[in-house]
C-alpha cells in the first residue's frame, strides 16, 4: 500500500526532541543526543525516505504538556509537513468493511487513502504546497485548533471504553489466548452496546456497496471479527495490561490508556513505531505483535535510541 517508510514517534521521543531543540534538556549528552535525531529524522523526511504522520493521540498529550506544547508541536510539524493518520473510529470501520468486503469476494476500492488524510505518497516538497509557512515556521492550522472541550471528550471516550471493559471482565488468573478472547469479546460487546450508532453506519456502508445481508451475518459467525487488526491489538494489550496490574493491586495508569488506543491504531501501518520500554516488551516478547504486524518496535531507552538512529541513517 505505501512504498515509503511510515514512523510513528510516541510522545516520549517527541518531547525529548522538543526540549532538546528549544533548550528546556539538562545534561550535554542527551540534549545533544536527542536533537541529533531530530535532524537525522528531518533529513530522512525531506529526502523522501520516510514519513512521519500525526495523530489524534499526538493532540491530546500535547494538550497536557502545557510547558512545552509550542515545542512539540513546532518539532512535529517539521517531521510531519502535514501527513497524519485519520482518526481511530474511521480506520476501524474501514478495517471492518475491508474485511468483510474481502469476506464476500469483492475487492474495495477508493480514491482516498483509507488511514491516512492524504497520499502517503505525494512527494514532500507537494506537501509544502497545502502548509501554511509564517516567519519560517510552518503552522499546522486547523489540526491544533480545537476546543478544549472536543479534546476533553476524546479522553472521555477512551477512558470510558477501558473502564467498561474493566468492569465486565471475568476473573482471569493467567494470561492466555483465552484472556485475550475475552477481552475481545468483550470490547466487541461494550461496543455494540454503547456505540450502536458507529455499527449501524458500518453495515450501511457495506451493504450500499452491494453485498447481501446474508453474507454479513456469516462473516460476523465465523468470528474473523476479533481478529481486525485495531480490536486484536486493543483488546490484547489491555488483557494483559490488566492481568499485570491486578497481581501488583495497582490501577491501570492513564498513560497506557492513550498507548493502547495509539497502538490500535498505528502499528499495522507503520513500518517502525516507538513506545515505552514495557510496553515494548509486551509488544515482542508476549505477543509477538511486531512480527505478526511487520513493524520494527523500539522504545526510548539509550540502546534502541541509538539503534533507531543507526536504522535511520541507514536510509
């Protein structure tokens, strides 16, 4: 589907790469070290190596960075140059109908990209054409303007998916393909409950491109529905997530609610992706998703760091 390059940077690389460029890192090294990507990265954009998309989930943690929201957003607009992912509800309800269009036999065709908001493709120096340049620092426009209340809404909805989840949940003593079933299962049924909207919308659309109700039905009995990339990810990590926090007696901090709901969303498109060190051990060593999903994982520790950038210069 692309022929470049797709990295996602979670919130820990950009921010580190924003305060080391703006002078707000203590410590030589890692200042030095973590701005050295930035340009390593930036050189990879703009020889059309890679791209680097935004997200919605960029949005709302930047939001909370009240200290540094100008840095970060300046740092991702220069890597980004306007490309992000569309938002995970409508990559989800694409993956649904893909799936079942494929189910039936048809072949779904677009002439827009189903995840991202613009052609992976296009060239970056096009991409500087739909920018708004303004004192040599390129705005994102509209993508940062939001009212505080759509993005409180959005952490609302987030939050309220996993608790339901956590509510509903059966008492799991191991972590098992079973506990990951249930979980889907369970997201699955939390969803039908309290979005029926979204799933109506959903069977609208595949049933306006012509496929008969009859063949739904039986794909939504063979159980391939658990298995759509943003379910199979979403559900996986918070079965796991809770089994590891029911045995400390801990809550599930807020933070691995944005990387679950990112995760879901990005790893299947994304050649390369960072996130925290558990979470990556979780990612590799328990579910083997970076296999399974054909994505090279690093986290944001010294070595991975080094060996990203060793990896982009590569390039």
């Amino acid at each position: 589907m692309n022929s470049h390059i797709i990295v996602y940077l979670d919130q820990t690389y950009l921010s580190n790469m924003a305060q080391a460029r703006h002078g707000f890192m203590k410590g030589e090294y890692e200042a030095t070290s973590w701005s050295t990507l930035f340009d390593d990265l930036k050189k990879a954009v703009f020889s059309d190596s890679i791209r680097i998309p935004m997200s919605e989930f960029h949005e709302i943690e930047t939001s909370l960075n009240i200290n540094i929201q100008g840095a970060i957003k300046n740092t991702l607009a220069q890597l980004s140059i306007g490309f992000q992912f569309k938002d995970w509800h409508s990559i989800l309800e694409w993956q649904i109908i893909d799936a079942v269009t494929q189910f039936s036999g048809m072949k779904l065709t677009s002439n827009y990209h189903p995840v991202f908001q613009s052609d992976p493709n296009t060239a970056v120096k096009d991409r500087f054409k739909d920018m708004i340049i303004n004192r040599g620092t390129i705005s994102l426009t509209s993508y940062w303007v939001a009212a505080p209340n759509s993005i409180r809404e959005l952490k609302v909805r987030f939050v309220n998916l996993i608790k339901q989840s956590l509510e509903k949940w059966p008492d799991i003593q191991n972590c098992s393909s079973s506990s990951v079933l249930a979980s889907k299962l369970d997201w699955l049924s939390s969803s039908l409950t309290n979005d029926p909207d979204m799933w109506a919308h959903i069977i609208q659309d595949i049933e306006g491109l012509g496929i008969q109700e009859s063949v739904i039905n039986d794909y939504w009995s063979t159980g391939k529905l658990l298995d759509i990339p943003f379910i199979d990810i979403f559900s996986s990590l918070v079965a796991i997530l809770y089994l590891k926090y029911k045995k400390g007696g801990q809550n599930i901090k807020k933070s691995d609610l944005f990387d679950i709901s990112a995760l879901a969303t990005v790893l299947p498109y994304c050649s390369i992706v960072t996130t925290d060190k558990s979470m990556k051990e979780i990612l590799i060593k328990i579910l083997h998703f970076d296999d399974k999903y054909k994505a090279k994982i690093f986290s944001a520790t010294k070595a991975d760091r080094l060996a990203f950038q060793k990896f982009t210069r590569g390039l």
